[in-house]
C-alpha cells in the first residue's frame, strides 16, 4: 500500500512538473517532469528490488502439499463473447490456458 502511495505521489509530481513548465513556459520544468515521469518507475522499482534482498519474505513449505500447490480454479473464471475474445489482443481464457498446462505438466492434480 505504501509503495502503491509513493508511485501515486510520484506521478502527481511529475504531472505538477510538466504543467508548472507549461504554464511558466519554461522548458526546464517540463523536460525534468517527463524525464521523471517516465524514470520514476525505474528507480522505485530498483530500490524495492534492493529492498528484497535484505528484507527476508516467508515461504511457504510446499513439501507439504506433496508435489501438489494449492491453486483454486473454477470454469467460470474465463471469460468468453462467442468467439469475439480471440480477436482481442487480452487473454481472457488464460486461466483454463494456464489450467490445462499445469496439469499437462503434473504439478495440479486432474
């Protein structure tokens, strides 16, 4: 929540930045704003991949599922239009895609 709060703050920022440049017609402003809306995301991102590595996460013990990983799935999770959904570039029978192939793969029990 709080990472999703700084990349929102961010983005404002950067918008402020960009319409300060403009109304002040001043390129400085609204270069340094889109060079910052854009690289925003890269920094964030790399400083939580920074975080990750000396922030431990706690994972779960799959042996205990016996080869098996607790996935829940039911048909009426794809989503169809009589055929219209192949011709949009989303995927929204992905997760009986996803379905068949894990247990094609043996790792979800038929």
């Amino acid at each position: 929540m709080f990472y999703t709060f700084l990349l929102f703050s961010s983005w404002c920022s950067s918008i402020a930045l960009i319409g300060l440049g403009i109304k002040r017609n001043d390129y400085r402003f609204w270069v340094s704003g889109l060079i910052w809306l854009f690289g925003d995301a890269i920094v964030w991102e790399l400083l939580m991949k920074i975080k990750s590595l000396f922030v431990k996460t706690n994972k779960p013990d799959l042996q205990k599922y016996n080869g098996y990983l607790p996935i829940c799935y039911h048909p009426d999770y794809n989503i169809t239009a009589c055929g219209l959904e192949k011709c949009h570039p989303f995927d929204s029978v992905k997760y009986g895609r996803i379905n068949r192939f894990l247990t094609d793969l043996g790792v979800l029990s038929p």
